[in-house]
C-alpha cells in the first residue's frame, strides 16, 4: 500500500497528525481532482504538479475544475464534484 504525507500549509502540525483517512487505495491508482483558481499561470503550474504526481503515483484519472473568476469561491456544485470523483485534490495559485 501506497503512503502519502499530506501537507496541509494552514493546519498547525499538531491537528494534521490527528486526520484519520476515510479512503484506502489498495492496489488501485489515485483518483486526482484538480483545482484551478483561474490566476494567471495557474493552469501551467498544475500541470507541471500533475506530471509530477504522475511520475511517483499510480494515477487512474484525473478530474480537472475551474474557477470561473480567482476573486469568486469554488461553487458547492464543483466541489460536490470533487470530493465524489478524486481521493485528492490539488489546488494552486499564480501569477
């Protein structure tokens, strides 16, 4: 089975250690969401993340979403989406 450390950059370190995993993967691949928040570069940025996920991780698909405006949240119909189509979700900003 496949480990993954999972940087949360807002979370104090003490409540990360503390999230327990709802999904396993077993044998299968991760199943990659994909945030863009519309900033300029952010598409690029992705890719360039995506392609290196893909060359550590075995990855079954990829769902990619994005932001109709950087200034605008996420609709609860994307990330609806998300949390039911990816076991992870990566989000970037850029400029």
């Amino acid at each position: 089975m496949t480990k993954i450390f999972l940087v949360v950059p807002d979370a104090p370190v003490e409540d990360v250690a503390q999230l327990k995993s709802s999904r396993t993967l077993g044998d299968r691949g991760i199943r990659l969401g994909v945030l863009d928040n519309s900033k300029a570069n952010a598409d690029h940025l992705l890719n360039l993340i995506i392609e290196g996920v893909k060359k550590e991780f075995k990855i079954d698909s990829v769902v990619m979403k994005r932001k109709p405006a950087s200034s605008r949240p996420a609709t609860d119909q994307m990330l609806d989406e998300l949390a039911k189509e990816a076991d992870l979700v990566i989000s970037a900003m850029a400029d």
